[in-house]
C-alpha cells in the first residue's frame, strides 16, 4: 500500500467560549519535519501535537495550523483598575507639585496601552486541564489527513504498477534481442578476423579465433545485469505491495535498476537492443518520478 506525502486534513471542535479549527497540510520531503502554528492560548500544546503526528505520519514536510473563532462575549475587555488609580494618582501628584492642572477625569487614561486585558485564559485553562480532548480533536484532524493520502497513494500505486509492468515487457524484449544480438556479434567478430587474417595472408588459428571471440563475449555479456534486474523488480514488487510499504526503499531499487540498464546498454552494440535500453529507462524514470511523493 502507497501512502502519498502530500495530503490535507482539518478538523474543528466547539468549546463554551468558542470554535478551535485545525488545519495539516503535508507536502514531499525526504525526511520527518514538523511545524505548528498555534494561538499564543494553544501553544502549550505544541509538543503534544508535534508527538502525535510524528507517530502517525511518516515522511514528509507536515505543518499544522490552528484558529479560534471566539464567541460573542467572550473576549469582552476587562479593565486594569487598579493600574489606572495607580497612574492618575502619579500624574495627580507631579501635576501638584509642579503647579500644573492635572487633569479633570480619567478618561485620557484609557488609551494607556495594556490597561484593557482582552485576553480570555479559557482556551488556555482548556489545553491545560483536557488534554484528551485536544488528541482526539487532532487525532481527528490527522485521520482526515491520512485519508487523503491514502487516496492520492492508490492512484500513485496504480500508475507505478502500470509503469512496472511496461518495463518488466521491454526487459523481456531485451533478453530476447540479447540472445540474437549475442549471436550475430560473435558471428561478425569472427568474421572479420578471419578476413583480416586471410588479408594479409596469415595463418589462421582456430584456437587462437575462438580465444578472441571468447574474450569479447565476456565483455559483452548482460546475463549477469539481466539477472539482477529480475530480482530487483521482484524485490520492488514485494515491497511495493507490502502493507507498509517503503518509498526509500523503492528509490534504492529503482536507482539499482537504472543502473544495470546503463549497464547493458554500455556492453551491447546492437541498434535494437540501444533503443530497448532507451525504452526501459525512459519508463524507468517515470517510475522514480513517482516515487518522490511516496511516504
């Protein structure tokens, strides 16, 4: 099963005093990497969160964002009283003795930044007094987001699965040309040695023939590259398949793909057998393309 790294999930919960809504949002990236943007009464949450989705959420850029609508009355402003006798008898008493009128009211006093407090610690007694409240809140909210990969994960399934199957068709083709191409090879070597040979009147040497053929036969031989390929496209079906499948681990095998189909066309001459190389890493390439946004 694929589990794609992006995804969006959200989730709200209405509390006395108002509506909290969460919002994940999870984007491609090789590593784990959490963020969260909380009200400054939620961010004594911070770290519960951030645990929650690192044990949920493998790979991935993940961030979490929070909002609280309050409700009508909720936040009505309460006023310092205290501090603003204390600052209009200040300005009464140097008003006094420097013989200046001080003034009549306390009404000037009231635009005195932080003699209002706005803030209301009910979300803030919340996240400290119910904290089960809040993981099934963002247990909800990772749910939600989980499910979307999910969905975008079997689309990314079924398109690498098509794309693997188109491959492992073109490496069938390879192995079938191969063995032609082998053939021929070895053929016009020989050949073209005996008229070498004969051109300039020397004495052919059928051991000696044979030793050289034996020799460019080893360096173009890809039984070796074919083998290992078979048993990395197996081994990527496995893991592909498994119930918790692994998106480094499908990177590594493709990447080992790759490289023995490099390999083989290196080695093989063959204008065919050129181009069947071409076809698989071509189709190779868009499987690694997909893999990227694997979980």
């Amino acid at each position: 099963m694929f589990l794609s790294m992006t995804g969006f999930g959200s989730n709200s919960h209405e509390f006395s005093w108002g509506k909290v809504s969460f919002e994940i949002t999870s984007v491609n990236h090789k590593f784990q990497e959490f963020s969260a943007r909380l009200p400054r009464e939620l961010s004594s949450l911070e770290n519960r969160i951030i645990s929650l989705m690192r044990n949920s959420i493998g790979r991935g850029k993940v961030r979490i964002t929070a909002e609280i609508a309050w409700n009508s009355g909720a936040r009505i402003p309460v006023l310092d009283e205290e501090g603003l006798m204390n600052m209009f008898n200040q300005v009464r008493r140097i008003s006094k003795k420097n013989n200046l009128d001080c003034p009549p009211d306390l009404t000037r006093f009231l635009v005195v930044p932080d003699i209002f407090d706005t803030e209301n610690n009910a979300a803030e007694q919340a996240a400290h007094e119910e904290p089960e409240i809040w993981d099934e809140i963002i247990s909800a909210a990772i749910a939600s987001l989980m499910e979307m990969k999910k969905s975008e994960g079997e689309k990314l399934h079924a398109k690498v699965d098509e794309d693997l199957s188109a491959l492992v068709k073109i490496l069938d083709t390879l192995k079938k040309r191969w063995e032609v191409a082998n053939s021929e090879a070895l053929e016009s070597l020989r050949t073209r040695i005996q008229n070498v040979m004969e051109h300039y009147n020397l004495e052919i040497d059928e051991n000696r023939i044979a030793q050289e053929v034996a020799l460019m036969s080893d360096k173009w031989d890809v039984s070796e590259e074919i083998t290992r390929l078979d048993a990395h496209v197996e081994k990527f079906k496995q893991v592909m398949n498994a119930e918790n499948s692994s998106g480094k681990k499908l990177d590594f095998l493709i990447q080992e793909m790759n490289r023995e189909v490099n390999t083989m066309g290196s080695k093989v001459a063959d204008a065919s057998f050129r181009w069947g190389v071409v076809e698989a890493k071509t189709c190779i390439e868009r499987i690694r393309e997909q893999l990227q946004n694997i979980e």
